[in-house]
C-alpha cells in the first residue's frame, strides 16, 4: 500500500463535515468520528509514553508495534460496513492473541496485588495509567458507536485486552509493582 499526502489543508471539512474511508461524508461529532478521535488520543499517549522508555528496549518495540495496531484500529473503524467494505482491513483475532501473551508476560514477573494500585509512580508508569484511562474512554465510545453500526467485535476484545496491557505496563515501570502507589482505604487512614 503506498500513501502519499499532497495537501494538509483540504478545507473539506471546514463545515464540520468529514470523509470516511469508504468515501461517505459524516459530521464530525458522529459515534464513529468520536470513536476514531478517542483511537487517535490514545495514540498520542502512547507516543509520550514512548519518550519516557529506553529507544532501543524491548519495551519501545512492543510500544510502537501498538501504535501501528492503534492507526490499524483507526483504518478499521474509518471503513464503514457496506458495498465498499470489502477493501477494508479488519483487526484480526490474531492480533487480540499476541497483545494478551504480553499482558501475561509481564504479569508474571509481578509481584502479586495486595491492594488497589493507584495511578502514579514513575513518568514512565504515570504514562501507561493515563493510556490504560484513555483505552477505557475509547473503549466506551466504540461501544457507544457499536449500539448504533455494526463494528468489528475484535475492536471492543482489543480495546478491553489494552487497558489491562497498560495496567501490567504500568506495574512493570514501577519495578514489577514494587513500587506501586497503593490505595489505603479511609478507614486504615484514619479519614471519614
């Protein structure tokens, strides 16, 4: 496949109007438009995320090989179901399998949970708990957009399987839980 941008400004959309990969026009506040600015967002985390882990780790590969998963969601969610649908590229299973054999893992060298884990810690875990909050905002509105079109399922498992990947990730960071924040209860705080 080869991509070429000729021009950044199309002035297309300048009436809150925009093409989907099918070339139908939606408005920019629709379930699917909000659904793949969700995706993007989280991209976008993942990319700062990135900046704070080592460029040549085995952590920095396995980052940018889920942003390259994230554009591939994003082309999924940008192909409507219909006539045209047969060029789309879909999510595989395939691709929901490997993400859980890192989230496993990574769990593995955990220490074992004793309490609700709070966001925090290193730059590098306080990035993968805002990408895990992220995946949970996106999560929500592809759900939102699958009430209303019909959406790859292998988007929503993927989404679900993200948000605990960011959650090992994030213990990971901070040295295999370790050094999670946790949660003490108000109770054991003495607070009311």
């Amino acid at each position: 496949m080869s991509i070429r941008i000729d021009r950044v400004v199309t002035r297309g959309g300048d009436a809150g109007q925009t093409s989907l990969g099918d070339g139908s026009r939606v408005t920019k506040d629709s379930a699917r438009i909000e659904a793949m600015g969700c995706l993007d967002e989280l991209n976008a985390v993942v990319g700062l995320l990135r900046s704070h882990v080592a460029a040549e780790s085995a952590d920095a590969t396995q980052l940018a090989q889920l942003q390259n998963w994230l554009f591939d969601m994003g082309a999924d969610l940008c192909q409507p179901e219909g006539p045209k649908a047969h060029k789309a590229s879909r999510l595989s299973g395939e691709t929901v399998v490997e993400l859980e054999v890192w989230v496993e893992q990574l769990r593995q060298a955990q220490a074992p949970l004793t309490s609700f884990v709070l966001p925090g810690g290193t730059q590098a875990a306080a990035w993968a708990h805002l990408a895990r909050t992220q995946t949970r905002t996106t999560e929500r509105r592809v759900v939102a957009l699958a009430r209303e079109e019909a959406v790859n399922p292998e988007l929503l498992k993927m989404l679900n399987r993200l948000s605990d990947y960011f959650f090992v990730l994030a213990r990971h960071f901070n040295q295999d839980g370790k050094t999670d924040l946790v949660w003490t209860p108000a109770a054991q705080r003495g607070a009311v």
